[in-house]
C-alpha cells in the first residue's frame, strides 16, 4: 500500500502569512493528488485536483505543485476562512490513501 | 441540485450492523464512483471503499474486509454502506463522498456504545 506522510501535523500562523504544507508519497503517484480543506462540523471540501489544478470556485491564493512523489499546497496570503484542517489524497492505486491532515491555526 | 444526502444519526450497540445511505440527486447517478470516508472523533479521514454504481462492483480497504457491505439501488440513486460487528472504536462520522471526492454528502455520525 501507498503510504502518505503529511507535515507538518499543526502550524501557527498570521492573517497574511505564506503557508506551505507538504504531503510525501512513499511511491510514485504521478499526479493522482488532492488537496481538501475541512472546517470543524463540516465535510471535506476539495481545493485541488490532479495535483495542481485549482478546484472551480476556489480562490487563487491556494495552489498545489509536484509530481511523483512530493507534493505541496501553497497559501499565498492567508486569510481568517483559511483556518481549518488540510488533507491530501492519493488516488493513484488502491487503498486511496489521506494524508494525516495539517491543522492551520492561528498566531 | 447537485447533492448527496445521507442518512440521519445512528445509535447502536457493540456487535451490531448499521447501514448508512447516501442518495445522489442532480447528476447523472452511475457515471461517477462512490467512496465511503469516516472520521472518527477529533481524528483524521479514513477511506473505507469504493463502488461502482454503475456495474456494482466494490474495492474495500483491508482495515474493513469481511465487515463492510457497499450496495447500490439505480432505481433509487441511492448506495448504502454496511458495517457490521460494530465496536466502540467504530464511533466516527460516516460520508459519502463522489467520484474524486468533489461532492460530499453532509455526514452521518454511527455511535456505538453499550
């Protein structure tokens, strides 16, 4: 099975801020990637599909980068909604696979 | 619209099933696959199998092999998720979830407790 690293597992930062989190797949995955945002009491919401291509609807401050094995999701400027839960997926082979999550709080 | 609506709270006891559905409206039903996440309590998502409502075919993760029952009802846009030998550790909220995970169902929470 395709194992998902996540890091990191909780970050603090600013309304403004740069934010970064990566997933690690310990085999190629190609771009069979997610990135999913959660709010507490509420569903997964999908922000990035096939590893970089930006969810209709979401706004452009989110990205997501890699191939292969190493993959990113970038927040150009975090904003106050921005603070929830952030999840990969690995879609590539079967037993599809979740990130362990990154908890974006607040400084 | 576009939805997925699932079933409501579940309350059950240690060693009994639950079945959970999930009723697509809005698309076209057997064109998009149909995974089944939980979450348990204050923890990360957990996939738990894939169906193919189109042909009924099912891939389960491991972790659920011999307990988890996915189904599905064309007639109705309806797939059900079936989990039985239930264990205080099975508490967690259940979703439905489409195709690349684009469209979530609002969740259902499956208490098990003596």
């Amino acid at each position: 099975d395709i194992q998902m690293t996540q890091s990191p597992s909780s970050l603090s930062a600013s309304v403004g801020d740069r934010v970064t989190i990566t997933c690690r797949a310990s085999q190629g995955i190609r771009n069979d990637l997610g990135w999913y945002q959660q709010k507490p009491g509420k569903a997964p919401k999908r922000l990035i599909y096939a590893a970089s291509s930006l969810q209709s609807g979401v706004p452009s401050r989110f990205s997501g980068s890699g191939s292969g094995t190493e993959f990113t999701l970038t927040i150009s400027s975090l904003q106050p909604e921005d603070f929830a839960t952030y999840y990969c997926l690995q879609h590539n082979s079967y037993p599809w696979v979740f990130g362990q999550g990154t908890k974006v709080e607040i400084k | 619209q576009v939805q997925l609506v699932q079933s409501g709270a579940e309350v059950k006891k240690p060693g009994a099933s639950v079945k959970v559905s999930c009723k697509a409206s809005g698309y076209t039903f057997t064109s998009y696959y149909m995974h089944w996440v939980r979450q348990a309590p204050g923890q990360g998502l957990e996939w738990m199998g894939i169906i193919n409502p189109s042909g009924g075919s099912t891939s389960y993760a491991q972790k659920f092999q011999g307990r988890v029952t996915m189904t599905r009802d064309t007639s109705t846009s309806t797939v059900y998720m079936e989990l039985s030998s239930l264990r205080s550790e099975d508490t967690a909220v259940y979703y439905c979830a489409r195709g690349y995970f684009d469209l979530w169902g609002r969740g259902t929470l499956v208490t098990v407790s003596s």
